[in-house]
C-alpha cells in the first residue's frame, strides 16, 4: 500500500475542514462595537444643546456642536435635547517647600447631562462624565493663566469626546 493511499482520507477530511471553516468565517461580521452608522449621525445631527453659562462649558458645548454636527452647526428643529451642566475644578499638586506655591497642577473638568427626547420629553441617557489635564505652572503669573486656561480647554475637548461617544450609544440602540 501506497503513502498516498493511506493518507487520502485524511486530506479529504482536511479539505472539508477548510471549506467548513470558510463557510463559517464568511458569515462572520466585523465591525465597531459603537460605529456611526448613517442613522446614528443623523440623529447625532439632530441634538439642541442648553446654552452655556461658563466659558469652559462653552468649549464643552461647542466641541459637542461640531462632533455630533459634522460641522454644519446646531438643526433648526431637533429631535433630541441635552441639558449640560459643566464645573471646573483646579488643584495645585507638588508644592514647593519654601514659599509653599504649587509647582504643577491638576485640572478637573465634570459635567453632568440628559439626553431628552424633544418631542415628549423622555429621558433616553443622563450621566456625569470628567476629564482631567495635568499641567506644569511657570513663574510668570500671565503664564500661569495662560496654562490654566489651556488645560481648561484640552480636558473640555476631552469631555466633549467622552459625552459624545454616551450620546452615539445611547442613540444606536
């Protein structure tokens, strides 16, 4: 007997193995766990936001704006509503011994929002998202402002970031 003989049932087993498992494999679908797909972004396009009573939930409010816009700004009549409240904490860390000032700092931006449904008012997702930016303070005191507020703004992109991906769930269901 032959080597070919003795192993043809074993590449004919191997064969159907390979086509069962292209059978299977082809069936398969992979995709983003949150993908925006053309309804998610629409619905995203069809968000008011609650104005702003700070300066870093402006940043917050305008980066939501563009994130779930596409740029083209807020709708003239939306679907959905989000009331954001924003609160900026600022801690200085890594105290200098001699004159007891902080030599770097945390900055803490919070929010707290509800996603509503414009029509009837029903609340689809409410939540409280934070983001933090550490900073390094300079000498100079308009330096120091000047990072403060740059930290303000980087966290506030964050957040923004953070909400937006709740709101692109809580939508795709």
């Amino acid at each position: 007997m032959s080597f070919d003989r003795r192993f043809r049932p074993f590449r004919l087993a191997g064969a159907m193995a390979l086509i069962a498992c292209g059978t299977l494999l082809a069936a398969c679908q992979v995709h983003p766990l949150y993908s925006d797909t053309n309804e998610v972004q629409q619905s995203l396009g069809a968000i008011a936001y609650s104005d702003a009573t700070t300066r870093v939930e402006q940043e917050v409010r305008n980066k939501l704006i563009f994130l779930t816009g596409g740029g083209a700004g807020e709708p003239a009549k939306a679907d959905y509503e989000v009331d954001i409240k924003v609160t900026t904490k600022r801690i200085g860390v890594l105290l200098e011994r001699a004159s007891d000032t902080p030599m770097a700092g945390r900055v803490t931006v919070s929010a707290d929002y509800t996603l509503r449904r414009a029509s009837d008012g029903t609340v689809l997702k409410a939540g409280h998202r934070s983001a933090v930016a550490l900073v390094d303070y300079p000498d100079q005191e308009f330096a120091k402002i000047r990072t403060i507020r740059d930290a303000e703004n980087r966290a506030a992109d964050e957040l923004a970031e953070l909400i937006r991906a709740d709101l692109a769930m809580a939508l795709g269901r």
